[in-house]
C-alpha cells in the first residue's frame, strides 16, 4: 500500500505546480538524445 500512497502523493504534488510538464517540451534533454542518436548513425551499404 505505500507504493499507491507514494503515487498519488507524486500525482497530487504534480497537479499543484504551476505548469506540469508535457511530454512535447522536455527540452535540452530530449534534443541531446535526438543528437546523439542522429550522430551515431553509421552509413550502411547495401548489397
């Protein structure tokens, strides 16, 4: 049960912030991934 009571403490204190985070804006964060992913590309030949 103090798994349940730790989520909707962590819901409850979400709802209270002034703007909650949406997945679309997560930022410096998601565009190091996206650049990190697109540098480590390698260039595939095809047969």
């Amino acid at each position: 049960m103090a798994g349940k009571t730790r989520f909707i403490k962590s819901i409850t204190a979400s709802a209270k912030t002034d703007v909650p985070a949406m997945p679309w804006a997560r930022g410096a964060r998601r565009a190091a991934f996206i650049a990190k992913r697109t540098a480590g590309e390698l260039e595939v030949k095809a047969a």
